[in-house]
C-alpha cells in the first residue's frame, strides 16, 4: 500500500515550501489527486512520486 502524504508533509520531505509544491502539481511536474473545490481543497500525494519529483530537481 502507498503512503498517502499531504501538500505539507510532501514540501517537508522535498525541502521546499507547501507553495512550491502546489506549483509543481500544476505545472503536471508532481502526480497528486484534488480533493475539494476552492480554497478548501487539498491534495493527496504518493510518498513514491514524491521521491521521483526530488529525484527530477537534483539533475538540474
């Protein structure tokens, strides 16, 4: 089973800002699934995907 993590614990464990995070799941740079509408939405996020997203940052 996968470790589900939120747009917090993701930015905690990349090292970045919740901000930065969310840019990176717009930008279709993070794989995460919306839950919720609006201001009160929230993400959840794969703790594998978060790994291959900090992966992706180190090359440049």
């Amino acid at each position: 089973m996968k470790e589900i993590l939120s747009r917090k614990e993701a930015a905690k464990i990349a090292g970045v800002s919740p901000r930065t995070i969310l840019r990176a799941i717009q930008a279709r740079h993070l794989e995460a699934v919306k839950i919720g509408e609006g201001k009160t939405c929230s993400y959840m996020i794969s703790r594998s995907d978060v790994a291959e997203y900090i992966q992706r940052r180190g090359r440049k």
